[in-house]
C-alpha cells in the first residue's frame, strides 16, 4: 500500500538543449488556497549558484498518488509536489584573463 502511494503518478519535465552539469536536486514545494499562496517563494538554486552555472538543464514537477488524495482531501486547499532539476554545465572562460 506505502509504495503505491508514494511513486510517482504523473511528472512533468522541461528540458533543454543545455549539457547537464550537476546530478539531480530535490525540493519539496506546496501550493495553497489553490494556488494563490507557494512556499517557498522561489526555489533557490545554491549548487548552480556556486558553479556559476547560467541556467537548467532539467526540471521536473512530480507528485504521486499520496499527494493527490491529499489535495482531494483538503478540497485544493493543501497541493503538495516535489521539484527536481540538473543545473547546466557552466560557460566556459573566454578571452584573455
């Protein structure tokens, strides 16, 4: 039962032409009052921030069956999801230094 209700039900991806840089990062999000309300905010991207990566080479949004039955149950009022991405190789240095 635990495990059909913990993988994934359906995702969608975004991807890039971009070579990928990092492995998978992992955030936890939610939405409330059907949307109105995220936290957090903005999703902060510490490791492409520290390789000076300019951009994403995936990003997927994903839930599963248990993040359904509690977005039913709560009537929209609580949608939980997970967001993964890859940061983006960075650019390499051009010209004289």
């Amino acid at each position: 039962m635990a495990s059909q209700l913990l993988t994934g039900c359906y995702t969608y991806r975004i991807s890039t032409k971009a070579q990928e840089g990092t492995e998978i990062q992992t955030r936890h999000v939610n939405a409330y009052f059907w949307g109105l309300v995220q936290s957090p905010k903005a999703i902060t991207t510490p490791v492409c921030d520290s390789l000076n990566a300019r951009g994403m080479a995936i990003v997927q949004m994903k839930t599963n069956l248990g993040y359904s039955l509690l977005t039913v149950a709560t009537l929209g009022i609580w949608c939980p999801m997970t967001v993964q991405y890859k940061c983006s190789k960075p650019c390499p240095l051009t010209g004289p230094l």
